[in-house]
C-alpha cells in the first residue's frame, strides 16, 4: 500500500491527460505525410521530407528566429520587470496587497482582445497612445505597422498582459522566503546589494525558474497578440511559429507542413523545458539537503 | 421603421417625450409592423407555393452555420416565411467574422454532418471543393424534381454565376462548361470608390477617373485637408490585401496574377505593365495612404472614411455603403463613383468577394438543405433584404430593377446606383482558380509590405516574388 | 527592512507610480471607452471628454444591439455563463486530480515519478494547433462534440499542468515534520492530507487555481473548434462586435470590462490565501 500510494494519488492525473497523447501521435504522423486537404491526389506518406525541407527554406530559419527572438526578450524583460514590481510590493500592507491584485488586472483580460484594445490605443488617428507620444515627439510613431517598431510594440503588449503573472508567482516567492537570514545579515550589517544577489535571489531562484519555465513555454507559442495586432507582418517581421502554422493550417489547409512545423515547436519546448527542469530540480536537492 | 423607433427612444431619452406616450407609440409601431410582417409573408408564400411540393421535407429542420453579418440578418429577418412556406425549421451557428472561416474549416475537415448548409466566399470554396467538403450544386439546380420552377437561376448576374463554378483544374477558368457550381452567389461587392463630398469640395476636386488622377487627387487632398488622408486602401499580411481595389486595379491594365500553359500555372506579376502599376499603387500608399497601412484591413479602411480620418477609399462598394449610415460621423456625406485605373480601360473591371451558400457534402439531409437554400437566394427573399434590410448587394437583375429598391439607394446613397450599373458588366473574380490562392495571395500582400516599407525595390521584389512563387507552384505540381 | 531612508522611499513611490500607471492606464482607458458611443472613441484627438452613456452595457445584458444595419440579437450572458461554467468546474476538476498528485510527487521518491511528472507537465508544451485536428476527428467519432465535458477535458490540458507543478512546489517547501507528528499520533495517511498537508498548502493551491482559472478563461480556440454556437466563451462574444459595418469598440470595451469582473472578484475573494496567508516561512523555521 505504501508503495502503491504515489501512484494511486498521480494516475488520475496522468490518465485525463494520456487521452490528449493519442491526437499528438496522430499528429506526428500527420507531420511525415504529403497532406493537403485541397490537393488530395498529392496525399502519401514521405517520411521526413518536411523536416528536411525546412532546412534548406529560408523562411523557416527566420520564423525560427523571430519566436526565439521574441521568447527571449518577452520573457526577460517581464522577469527583470515582475521581479522589481515583486520587490517593490513585498511588504505585507493592505495597499500592496490591494496593488498586486490591481496589477493582475491586464493578465484578466484575454489577449485577443487586448490587442484589439492596444490596434485602437496606437492608431494614428484616434489612438490614445499614439496622441501622447506625439506629444512628447515623436509624431509619426508607426507602431506595430512599421518594420522597425512592429517587434517592439508587440513585445510590449505581451510584457502588458503577462508580467503580472510573474510578478504574483516571484511576489508568493519572496514573501515565502525564511525570515531568519535576513535578520542575521541585518545584525551583522551585511550591504543590501549583498544580500540581495547572495541571499535573496537564489532562494528565490525555484521561483525564478518555475515562472519563467511557464513564460517561456507560453511565449514561445505567443499567437493571439501577434496575429490580432499585424497577422504576422509587416513582411515576415513577426511570423512566428504559431502564426505561420496556423496560417498553413486553417487558409492553406497543408497539413502536413503545419504538424511538422507543430512537431518542431514542441520539440524546443521540450528540450528548453528539459535544462529547466533538472536544474530545478538540481536546486530543490540542494535547499532540501541544506535545511 | 426602424429609424422611426430610434427617434421615439432618442426624443424619450432626451426627455421629449413622456413614458405613456412612448408606450403608447412604439405599441402603435410594434402591432402595424408585426402585421405587415405577417401580410408580406403570406404575399412571398402564394407567389412562391405555385407548381412545386414545397412542403415535401415538412417537419424536418436545418441547421446553418452563418457569419455574423447583415446578409444573416437579413435572412434571420425573413425566416418566418421560409417556416410558412415549407413546414420546415431551421438553426443556426452564428459566429463572429474574425473566426469564422476557421470555425468552417475545423467543421468541414473532421466531416462534421452537424451543418447543412454554410455561408462562404467564392475564393474559399477553391480549397473546400477539390477537399470533397461541399456539393455540386448543378445537381440540384439543373433538376426540375428539386428546384422550384419560379427559381429563375439565370435572373442572377452572369459575372456571380460564373465566379463561383470552377472544374476544379488548376487554373481552369471560371465558368466553363464542365464547371461545378460549388456555391450559389447571396450578396456581393464590387470595388470602387467611396469618397467624403464635403472633403472634395473643400479642396475642390472631383473624383479621380484613372490611377494618375487618382493618385494626384489623394495628394492634394492629403496636402491641403491638414489631417484626414487621401485615399484608404487594405495593407496587412493577408490576401484580404490583394482582392479589393489593388486587384480591381491591376485586372484593369489587363495584368493576371498567373499565365496558364498546357495546365502548368506560372507567376505573371512580374511583366513590366504589372511593374508599373505596383511602382503607382505604392507611391500611393506612401504618399497619401494611412500612415500605419500595414495594419488596414477591411474595418480600419471602412471606420477611417466613416470617422472624417480619410478622404476617399478604393474598396468595396457596401463598406462606402455602411459608412453612410449608423453611428459615423460621416454619415450622409459619402459619395460613389466608379473608377477605372486604365486610362485606355472603357469600363472598371472590379473583382468581387461574393457571400454565397454552400451545402455541406457531409450533410445527412441535402434535400431539405437544398429547400433552404433555393429559398434563401430566391427572388421574393433578395427582394425582402434588398427593399427593408441591408442585404446589399444584391446578386439578381431583377431586384436591381426592383423600384422600390432602387427608390430607397438613390435617395440615401447618391451615385451608388450610377457605380454599380457603370460597372456591372465587369464585374467577376479576376484571380485564377488554383488550390494555392490563399498562400500566394498572402505572400504577394507580405512583399507589397516589404515595397511599402522601402525594404526591397519594386521591380527587384516583384522578379524574386515570381521566382519563389514560381517555386512553390511546382513543389505543388502545379507549375 | 524598517531603516529606509527617505530618498529610497520617494524613489520606491516614484517606481510604483509608473508600474500603476504602465499596468492601469489601458485599463483605465478601456473603462472610459465601455461608458462611450463608437463616434466619440473614434474622435480625432482622443478626449477624455465625453457625455456617458450606458448603451453598451445594456446592449451587452438585453441581448440586443442597434446598429447600422438593424436590431441585432447578441448571446453574450450566454457566453459569460459559458466562461464561467468552464473555467470553474475545469479548474475544480485540475485541482481533485492534481493536488494529490502534486503531494505524492513532493513527498514520495518514487520510481518513474519524475517521468510522469514531467509527462504530465509536457502536454503544457504541445501547441493547441496539433492536437487540435486530430482531437476534432476523435470527439466525433466518440461523441463529444459540442459537449462541456469534452471541452472540460481539454481544458485540463491548461490547468492541470499548472496546478501540478505551483502545488508541487509548496508541498516541498512545506516541511513533513508537522504531517509525521500527526501520523504518531495515530491519524490515517488521508486525514493528514486533508487536514494538514492541504490546509497549509492552501496559499499556493490558491494561487495556482488562480491563474489556472485565468488562463481557461481567456482561451477560446478550443471551444471554437471543439463546440457550437450556443457553447462559446466570453471572448468569442466579445468579437462578435467586429462586424461588417464596423467595430463597435464601445461594446467591446464593456464586454472585456464584464468579462473581467467575475476573474477580479474570485481574485479579491482569494486575496487572503493569495498574498496574506503566505505565512510559510514561519512554518519552515
């Protein structure tokens, strides 16, 4: 019964999500096939041909680019961003608790329609955002429609709406954090930069990773903002994976194409996700061995 | 009616009038109206019933799958005399425009019998035709047994019919005589110009008749009106971009976007006639276009003419159309004028988006679902939805001829009748049927983009599109 | 922590300032734009000023809407009842499957435990779009097509990732001295859980049904493929507004402002567990 008992208690679990295992093989196969829907005659099974494909094309090498691009920066500048905001709002007080549930506001709203919201708030004409920057100078900011500015003002529409799912989970974390070191560094007059970069931030770092580890799965699969703000444009500028996949998907109907690119999205997920986790894992070792 | 039951509650909010009398009138309202309902319906019932079993699938019911649009409201309306008629029911699915075709898709692709019949674009059955997904529609039309005798199919415009029945070839055109009728035509648009009259008079000019006035119309207007833009035109990476006035356009220097051999399709948007008008169109857009173009689909050109931020449009008739009425600024200050960019050109040549039927090959019950659909793109419907709703345009002659139709347009939408007949004959899809119509028309909006943005140079972008293009066409084995 | 000077606290209300205003101000501006007329949001410049009107509002909950065209009939109480309906029982549904297995990850060393625990987190990284053709073609031939269990079962592919792996990590920092003690004292295996291990780890199971219950609420491509009209969230209400005759961008503002009500309010409510009741570090010494 003891031994049992682990497995009893995560088998639910695992068998509600086994079924989702049976579409994901059906897709994988679906990613070796020639398989258009509106070209039936070509349908037959070519192996890898459309992985081998994506290698010499280059629009693949930049949608690859462009969602690591945009993975890495949205998930960096909205931990650098969360963590301050966490630091900010970590005593406990009635208005800083009122404050990080205020701030959750922008996570509430869903990102298809946020990014209707921010189309309106940067167009030219009648756009909030666009007036007050043309205030302060810059009268012909383009943003999402002009190549130069388009990653940057998606980028912060997603730091908008997701840095305060950062903010909450490392805020949970800091405010968890043992009060006794902090006292002991008080007494002995250690610098808070210190104290900050040795004590602070590595028991805070299995916060740090699992946030992280979610925005980044997340990201890198970001669709509805950059799809609703320039469906992937100006040019190939932001067409990332999902986008280029759905597009394949649901206008072209080439499926094969699109589980293939599917199947290699999930695959850096995977083994991003992997280095994480055992680090993650690494580090729980350690703070369970030390305590 | 409706604007007349606004008015009551306007003048009730505004304190106007008193609660009794409000009351009072909108009961007044609601009972004339409801029995003119039913009167109109019992009329459409005795004109239709005549010589045909309307009421052979009485008691079986159809379920639709509609786009959130005036032409679903429009049948929406009308359906209690669809109900009369046959002894049938009838639901639907309404969803909202920007999911809507995925939502026909994952619906189609899994084989789904849940609906009958759909709207579609003609464009879209290019890709559900060849997939087995919807039915020759031939079938039933040509068959006396199932089509009623007062359904006059030939009464719908000749351009419509042929845009939506295609053999299915690669390239094949459209209407042959093998084609399949794969939808039947509903509503539609053509493109043209819409324009601000109080605009054009303020810096006094007059709609631009060719692409050259065109473009030196929209630069004095950007110039001299100190804000609003010149001229609205579509922009994001999509082939939504292509279709409108830019194909429209191009068609009209007698430029095609693929040269069919021997059945083996080839890239053509790289002649010199097609360099010439991609160097205009994006001097255009540079020069007295929206500023973030890029962005603009169909409701950013659409909500700009209708809130004073553009001049003009070169874009679908019944988005001008809608910007004339409801809550915009501009309300009753568009015009509409027709517009060949071919100088040489004797009449515009505008390509269309039709809103069609289509039946769903999955369907359990075609029969009944063929019911509806005759009845839904009959004469006595296109009439209801032409005469008290916004069912515009109408796809048959015989309701542009209607007076009452043309009474109601005329005196709210002055010249969209002279528009539409200058233009008419003209007026058919000018894209070539082919399985990759959505992946080609998307990447020649994404390198439009690029030349708009001053990243590649035209007649360099253009060559390296045809190449590529070119490329993909035989990876298809269609080039 | 008590001796900040009065430059770092200035410098700290200045810093706070700008994230309120950065994180507020579009929501502020969406409030204002649910309480306008489309004419006067689309006004050249924007203004803050503008007579209210609670149009939108009442169009939203009446179910009809007046536009250029016409009368229209709206379901969008259907859709909010929808979200809420999928959401909550989705989320209660992730936490009866996912705390205990989040408890026996944390406290059992078990062989191929991490294996399914990293299983089970790994359907976080399949994108919608794979599975979704492939599931579309197995709920039709299982029937379930167009039902709120099928899609509370996808839906678990959002949330019970998230609760399994934020639980988790509460478990472990718990420490499993209180839960021995409780077992000397002769309680079964399944009290401790329930009255111990759970009770303490509430801060986090918060939390986490928290956001799991944001994110079920803001998807809508599963609904969209996998149901019907009558079955469709809030957000595929929402852009119901984006009709051919324009945006109505007053209704859509005020569809986001009532769609994020009820997540706001759960929020508020959980607010004690969420940031108050995160007293751990006193039980772990």
């Amino acid at each position: 019964m003891r031994k049992a008992l682990p497995y009893l208690l995560s088998l639910p679990a695992l068998l509600m999500c086994i079924g989702i295992l049976i579409p994901f093989f059906t897709a994988v196969y679906y990613s070796m096939l020639r398989y258009r829907l509106n070209l039936p005659a070509m349908k037959g099974f070519i192996w890898f041909d459309n992985y081998i494909n994506f290698f010499t094309d280059p629009k693949f090498w930049n949608t690859l680019k462009i969602s690591l691009i945009y993975a890495g920066l949205t998930v960096v500048l909205e931990l650098i961003l969360g963590l301050v905001i966490a630091l900010l709002l970590q005593k406990r007080s009635r208005v800083n608790n009122f404050v990080s549930i205020l701030l959750l506001l922008p996570l509430m709203t869903a990102p298809a329609l946020a990014a209707l919201m921010w189309k309106l708030m940067t167009n030219p004409n009648f756009g909030i955002l666009s007036y007050l920057v043309s205030l302060i100078g810059f009268p012909d900011m383009k943003w999402g429609s002009d190549p130069s500015t388009a990653l940057f003002t998606v980028v912060l529409v997603d730091m908008w709406v997701y840095t305060p799912f950062m903010m909450i989970l490392l805020l949970a974390g800091l405010r968890s954090l043992p009060t006794a070191p902090f006292e002991a560094a008080a007494l002995d007059g250690v610098p808070r930069s210190f104290v900050f970069f040795r004590i602070t931030l590595p028991m805070l770092m299995p916060y740090l990773l699992t946030a992280t580890l979610f925005r980044l799965l997340d990201s890198i699969q970001q669709f509805d903002i950059i799809y609703a703000m320039t469906q992937g444009g100006p040019g190939d500028k932001l067409l990332v994976f999902q986008v280029q996949a759905y597009l394949d998907f649901f206008q072209a109907t080439n499926v094969g194409r699109s589980a293939a690119l599917m199947i290699i999205l999930w695959a850096i997920t995977y083994f991003l996700s992997n280095i994480f986790i055992k680090q993650w894992l690494k580090l729980r070792e350690r703070a369970h061995g030390a305590a | 009616m409706y604007d007349k039951e606004k008015g009551l509650f306007e003048a009730f909010v505004k304190n106007k009038l008193s609660r009794r009398e409000l009351l009072r009138t909108t009961g007044k309202l609601g009972l004339s109206a409801g029995a003119a309902g039913i009167l109109l319906t019992q009329a459409q019932t005795n004109a239709m019933a005549s010589d045909f079993d309307w009421m052979k699938y009485k008691g079986s019911k159809v379920k639709l799958l509609l786009n959130k649009h005036p032409y679903a409201d429009a049948m929406i309306a009308n359906i209690e005399a669809f109900k009369t008629l046959t002894g049938m029911d009838a639901s639907w699915d309404i969803f909202p425009e920007d999911v809507y075709f995925d939502k026909v898709t994952a619906a189609l692709s899994s084989g789904s019998s849940e609906y009958d019949a759909f709207m579609t674009g003609a464009y879209m059955t290019w890709t559900y035709g060849p997939a087995g997904w919807i039915t020759d529609l031939n079938e039933y039309i040509k068959d006396p047994a199932k089509t009623n005798p007062n359904y006059n199919w030939d009464d719908v415009l000749p351009g419509l019919r042929a845009s939506t029945s295609w053999n299915g070839v690669p390239g094949g055109e459209l209407g042959s005589a093998d084609a399949k009728q794969w939808c039947i035509p509903w509503g539609f648009e053509l493109n043209n110009l819409s324009y601000n009259k109080p605009m054009f008079d303020k810096v006094g000019v007059q709609p631009p008749k060719n692409l050259a006035e065109l473009l030196e119309v929209s630069a004095k207007l950007t110039k001299d009106l100190g804000g609003p833009y010149g001229v609205g035109v579509r922009g994001s990476r999509s082939w939504a971009t292509i279709h409108p006035g830019f194909l429209s356009g191009y068609a009209n220097f007698g430029e095609r976007d693929f040269t069919v051999n021997d059945g083996k399709l080839k890239a053509a948007m790289n002649t010199a006639g097609s360099k010439a008008f991609h160097r205009d169109w994006v001097k255009m857009i540079q020069e007295s276009g929206p500023k973030d173009w890029a962005n603009y689909t169909w409701y950013q050109v659409g909500t700009d003419l209708g809130a004073g931020a553009s001049a003009m449009i070169f874009d679908a008739d019944i988005l001008g159309y809608f910007m004339n009425g409801g809550d915009n600024k501009e309300k009753g200050n568009l015009g509409y004028a027709p517009f060949a960019a071919n100088p040489a050109a004797a009449a515009p040549t505008p390509n269309v988006w039709i809103w069609s039927l289509a039946m769903n090959n999955a369907g359990a019950q075609k029969d009944a679902a063929w019911y509806f659909m005759q009845w839904a793109s009959s004469v006595e419907h296109d009439l209801f939805g032409a005469r008290k709703m916004d069912f515009v345009n109408p796809v048959r002659a015989s309701v542009w001829n209607d007076d009452e139709f043309r009474a109601r347009i005329d005196k709210s939408y002055p010249g969209y009748l002279n528009q539409y007949e200058v233009s008419a004959p003209g007026a058919k899809i000018y894209f070539t049927a082919q399985p990759l119509f959505f992946d080609l028309t998307t990447l020649w909006a994404e390198n439009l983009q690029k030349m708009v943005a001053k990243e590649i140079p035209v007649d360099e972008g253009l060559d390296k599109m045809a190449t590529e293009m070119d490329q993909k066409l035989v990876e298809a084995g269609l080039g | 922590m008590d001796h900040t000077s009065t430059f770092e606290r200035i410098l700290r209300g200045i810093l706070l300032a700008l994230v309120v205003l950065f994180f507020m101000f579009p929501i502020f501006w969406i409030l204002l734009m649910s309480f306008q007329t489309n004419e006067s949001i689309l006004r050249m410049p924007p203004s803050v000023f503008f007579t209210p009107t609670f149009d939108n509002y009442i169009a939203l909950v009446t179910g009809e809407m007046r536009t250029a065209a016409g009368s229209l009939q709206l379901n969008f109480m259907q859709n909010l009842w929808n979200s809420v309906l999928l959401s909550t029982t989705s989320v209660a549904v992730a936490l009866v499957l996912g705390v205990p297995a989040a408890y026996a990850f944390a406290r059992f060393k078990f062989r191929l435990g991490e294996d399914i625990a990293f299983t089970l987190l790994s359907f976080r990284f399949a994108p919608p779009l794979l599975v979704l053709l492939p599931l579309s073609l197995y709920f039709k031939s299982l029937g379930l097509t167009n039902t709120y269990i099928g899609l509370i079962w996808v839906y678990q592919l959002i949330c019970l990732p998230l609760i399994l792996w934020i639980v988790r990590g509460y478990f472990e920092d718990l420490s499993p001295d209180i839960e021995h003690a409780h077992r000397i004292a002769g309680y079964s295996w399944f009290q401790t859980f329930r009255k111990i291990a759970v009770p303490l780890a509430l801060p986090g199971i918060a939390a986490a049904g928290l956001l799991a219950f944001i994110f079920s609420w803001n998807n809508f491509v599963f609904a969209l493929v996998l149901a019907s009209a009558d079955k469709q969230p809030v957000t595929v209400g929402a852009l119901a507004f984006v009709t051919a005759s324009g945006i109505q961008y007053g209704q859509i503002a005020a569809a986001i402002v009532m769609s994020v009500i009820p997540t706001f309010v759960l929020a508020m409510f959980a607010q004690r567990y969420l940031v108050e009741g995160l007293s751990l570090g006193a039980v772990k010494g």
